[in-house]
C-alpha cells in the first residue's frame, strides 16, 4: 500500500512545531510532571519554539481555566516559578489521606534567626546576634546547610563581613511568591515560640522605619 510507504517522521511533529500546536497541554504535562517550581526559561528549554510572553500568557490561561472550571487544584506563582498545587479548602482531607511529612524541621531559634534574615536581608552574622542576644554562628550554618538560607555578597567597608539572604527553597518551602508575601511581624511573632529576638527586631524596624 501506498500508505506504507510514508515516512513516519513526516507525520511527527517536531520540536519547535509542537507548542506552537498546543502549548497549554504541554505546559501542563510539565507542570504535573515536576516535583518542585518550573521557572520561564526550563519552560523555555522544553519549548525553544516559544517566546517568554507567550509561555506566560499560556500559564495565565491555565490559571484561569483551573479557576472557571472550579478544580480541587491551582496554578500558583512560588519562588520565582510555577506550580501546581491543591487548594487549601482541601488540606483537611489531603492531611487524612497522607501521613503529613515536614521536609524541613526548624527549633524555634532556627526559626527565629530565619525570621531576622528574611527581614532583614541582606544581613551579617554580627547583625543576626545582635538583634537575637545571642551568637547565632551555628544556626546561620544550620540554615544555609538545609538550603533556606545562602551567601548573597559581603557588606561594604572594613572586614568585608559575609551577607545572608533567605533563598528559593525558603519561599518554596513556606509557599511564597517572593519576599514581598512575608507576614507581618506579629504574625510571624505567633510562630514562635521565643519573644526577645523577634522584639528586637520589630525595634530595629521601627528605629529604620524613622
């Protein structure tokens, strides 16, 4: 037959072809595919074919689908990417379900320290004890080891100190955009379980506030 003797490559899209025919699905298929934020540029590398804009405006149109069509799931904007993850009106039944697991356990002075550094940043390891009351040398380093925390520069001026900034795994793991969706200070006050560090730092904010 004639039809055998068509060459089967024609008839598969290739690479730059196939999100011009349907980007949305394989933005997704991706997007449920991966475990953790998909960034513009991976979307860019799995689809060289598409321009940053139209991968943005393919994910904006997969956000509202998800929203009209009223799913149990959402498409979410956290630490500089893009994910999907279950609406919140629906932990109760996920927590029944899963045997809740922590990735990341913090004591309340990791806590605390990680709280100065994410409002404060860039910060010195000399300003974190400062404001704590205590030298807070170990629990940067516990910090930056499981990955919340990173070296981001050296202050300027004499002794070239070591910045700290809070890192992506930080906003991934506590569900944030970026720095900007911070809570309050009083409301991070309600996850602690120590008082002093965090009343100094709320002082240091008013004294730069002024």
């Amino acid at each position: 037959m004639e039809t055998e003797n068509i060459n089967a490559g024609n008839l598969t899209p290739t690479q730059d072809e196939q999100p011009k025919k349907n980007p949305k699905s394989i933005l997704e298929a991706i997007l449920f595919a991966a475990s953790e934020p998909i960034t513009v540029k991976q979307f860019q590398h799995a689809m060289p074919g598409m321009h940053a804009r139209d991968i943005r405006k393919a994910l904006t149109e997969i956000r509202d689908d998800y929203q009209n069509m009223n799913r149990s799931f959402r498409l979410m904007e956290i630490a500089n990417g893009y994910q999907i993850c279950t609406r919140p009106e629906f932990s109760e039944w996920i927590r029944k379900f899963y045997i809740q697991q922590v990735r990341v356990t913090l004591s309340p002075s990791a806590l605390e320290t990680l709280a100065i550094v994410a409002y404060k940043q860039p910060v010195t390891r000399n300003e974190v004890s400062t404001i704590r009351g205590v030298n807070s040398d170990s629990v940067i380093s516990s910090l930056v080891e499981k990955g919340l925390v990173c070296v981001s520069g050296r202050k300027e001026g004499a002794g070239r100190s070591l910045l700290f900034s809070t890192t992506d795994t930080f906003l991934q793991q506590f569900g944030l955009k970026d720095p900007s969706e911070l809570p309050s200070l009083e409301e991070i006050e309600q996850l602690l379980s120590t008082s002093n560090g965090l009343e100094n730092l709320h002082n240091s904010q008013e004294e730069v506030e002024e």
